[in-house]
C-alpha cells in the first residue's frame, strides 16, 4: 500500500452549536456550585441523570471530564499522582487521571472556559455500577475526601435476557435513592417532571440513534471519530430540550450530506466497525490514519452507548431501569456476540477493530475469544490492536500504524 496522503476532513457544521451548548452546560454548573439555592450532583455517565435532573440538580460526569483529560493528553502525567497514593495504574485510567487531576488542582475546563478555575464541589456522589465497579470506588474516594455523601445502585453483569425480576431489583434502588436527594435537593420529587425529563431522554436517544444510522449509507456522512465528539450532549445534557433541539439539527446536516452524496471521507474504500473504547489522545491522529487510507471508522458500541430505547415517561422509573440494564457493557457474550454481528449486516462493515484497553476490561470484547467466533460466524476479519482509553504510555503509535496499514490493505485485497 501507498503511503498515506493526509485528506482534509470534512467538518460537521453543527459543531459550532455544539460547542455552545457544552460551553453553556459548564458555566451553569459553575454557577451552581457558587450558589446557595442549588445543589450539585456528580453522576456516573449512564444513570441515574434523569432522577438528578427531575429534583433541580446540576449534574457533573466525572467520567466525562475524565474523556476531557484524555483528549488534552494530560491525563498521562496525572495518573502517577493516583498511583502513588494506592490506585494501580491497571484499574480504570479515567479513574486514575481524574482523581490526579484532583490531586493537581488541574482540570482542563480552565483553559477551555475563563472563568471556571475547577470542577464544580458536590453536594451528593450517585453512582450505577452498570458498568464496572470502578465507578463506585472513584466516587468512594470522593466522598471520603470531601467528606460528601455516596448513593448508588448495584446493577446485575453479563445479563443474556433483561427480565422482570432484573428491573424489579433496580427499580426498587432506584426508588430508595429519592428520599435522600430530596433531603439534600430540597425539593420534593415532582412525579409530572420526572415524567417530561424521562420523555425528554427517549427523544434525545432516539434522534442520536437516528445521527449513528446515517452511517448505513455510502459514502457514510459521519465517522465514529466524529460521533465520539458529537455525543457530548446525549451524556451530560440528556433528559433537556437543548440536547434534544441539538440533535434535530446535527440530523438535518447530515441528511443533506446523504442527499449531496457527501461523505465524511473521500474515496470510501473499506467500511470498519470499532469495538471498544476510543483512544481519546489519538482521535485526530486516527481520523487522520484511516482517511489517508480512505477507511472509514463507521459505528460503534461504545457511542451507542447513549442509545436507550426503554425510557418510557409513562412509567419513568421502571423504564430508567430496563434502559441501564440493557446497556451493552452489562450483557453477556452471547448477547454482544449477536449485536455486533447485527450492527456488521446494519453497516455493511467490511472489517472490525477491537480496542484492548489495558485499564478497561469491561470495554475490551477481545479477550475471551469473541473476535475467533465472530469471524468464524461471519467471515469478516478483525483486527486487535493495543492501547487505552487515557494512559498514551500503553500505546505504539508506529505498531498501531502498521498494523492498521496492513490490516486495510487486507480489507481492499479481500474486496
């Protein structure tokens, strides 16, 4: 294969919106936390928000801020502040690049925002272990420095079937947080605005699954590099009528992309999946890598992630509690085995990568043997390549170029 000609990427003008949004987003918590007539909640990224934002919280994801690290590329040089205190650096690197970020006094919405010196202080840390149990100990370690109180929900893993008895359990956790955040809110939960916030979700998730599937058509309008910015409404504003608007409009861009024959890469050759984290101190130069090889990064699992199809406001808690219960990373194999191969026929993909992050185990579908059953079921090929989602010290850029190089030019012989 021919060296790789760097190809001007297309930009997604809605971006500009988007950054207003977020930018809106963070100086309104910045004000809550100065205020005395509002509480601040810190949130785990996929529940319970809606809760949070029915009793007049301003919530804070700290995974989020954690994604801000590792797209600065400063989260490498706070990590050893975690690990020096007692956190392994092959736990969650979010974790670990968070809580040295803390320990700093760093965090990147300084320079991004004038005015906000620091992440807004929490009057309560709620957390669902849906995803791994990382999340509880990072918020524990907060609660035990700010002397903050911790409410959470322990949600069942490799679930195969979500049954009644699964959301009976979570719906009940659920239930039990609320008298504790209407003591620290103030407020008496409102049942009609739990209701609108939920129907608010189901709107923004349903718009987002609409922006992912533009995808299905070649040239694809997006890629998953720009889904990985572009989702940051879908977390930290879901259940609001701006995230909501936000997508109708990134939607119509695409559209008219679709309409224009315009894709996100020129020359569209291959068609890849990406299974697993992204590489947050790498998208540019990903972006970069696989447009020069006119490859397009497609779809994912991981920005599906804010895909939640259950949220019903008729019945808002029981419906949060199918939604987080059929979130991905919870299922079985046999269960992501059969989604992805979906997603592979959905997208047309050509060939799949999956992402080994070193301190994300729970995002890492390759280590017991599912990339050998899916390509023996399927015949696609797959490519396992080696990195993190915030620690650079685990990744080779030149074996990820050569590998990602060799395994195109694969796909294209295949063709």
């Amino acid at each position: 294969m021919t060296e790789e000609k760097k190809i001007a990427r297309r930009k997604i003008q809605a971006t500009v919106r988007m950054n207003e949004l977020m930018s809106d987003y963070f100086y309104d918590l910045n004000e809550a936390a100065k205020s005395s007539n509002r509480k601040v909640a810190w949130c785990t990224s996929v529940g319970p928000a809606e809760l949070l934002r029915a009793l007049g919280f301003a919530v804070h994801f700290p995974e989020n801020h954690a994604a801000m690290l590792g797209a600065t590329r400063t989260s490498t040089d706070l990590i050893p502040e975690a690990n020096a205190i007692g956190y392994s650096p092959d736990i969650c690197s979010y974790l670990t690049a968070d809580i040295g970020a803390y320990l700093k006094g760093f965090t990147p919405l300084a320079k991004a925002y004038p005015g906000i010196e620091s992440v807004p202080r929490p009057d309560v840390l709620v957390y669902n272990t849906n995803q791994c149990r990382d999340v509880q100990d990072w918020f524990a370690w907060y609660s035990k420095e700010l002397d903050v109180p911790i409410i959470g929900v322990t949600s069942p893993k490799n679930v195969n079937e979500v049954t009644g008895a699964h959301i009976d359990d979570v719906a009940r956790q659920i239930e039990a947080l609320i008298p504790t955040l209407e003591e620290i809110s103030g407020n008496k939960l409102d049942m009609e605005r739990l209701k609108e916030v939920v129907s608010l979700s189901r709107d923004c998730t349903e718009l987002w699954k609409k922006v992912l599937e533009t995808a299905t058509v070649s040239p694809a309008p997006l890629t998953f590099f720009d889904a990985t910015i572009h989702m940051g409404p879908a977390v930290v504003l879901r259940g609001t009528r701006e995230a909501v608007e936000y997508y109708k409009l990134l939607l119509a861009e695409l559209e008219q992309r679709i309409a224009e024959g315009v894709g996100a890469v020129d020359g569209e050759s291959v068609r890849i999946y990406w299974e697993g984290m992204p590489v947050w101190g790498r998208l540019r130069q990903h972006s970069e890598l696989f447009s020069g090889f006119h490859a397009t990064v497609i779809a994912s699992t991981y920005c599906s992630s804010w895909i939640f199809p259950a949220f019903d406001g008729d019945d808002p808690i029981r419906s949060m509690a199918k939604a987080y219960l059929e979130l991905f990373i919870v299922r079985s194999d046999d269960y992501k085995g059969g989604y992805i191969m979906e997603m592979l026929k959905k997208f047309n993909i050509d060939g799949i990568i999956y992402h080994d992050a070193k301190t994300c185990p729970y995002n890492s579908n390759n280590r017991y043997g599912l990339p050998q059953r899916i390509e023996a079921e399927t015949g696609i090929p797959s490519l396992v390549i080696s990195g993190d989602l915030n620690d650079l010290r685990c990744i080779s850029d030149e074996q990820t170029k050569t590998n990602i190089e060799a395994f195109i030019e694969q796909l294209e012989e295949g063709k």
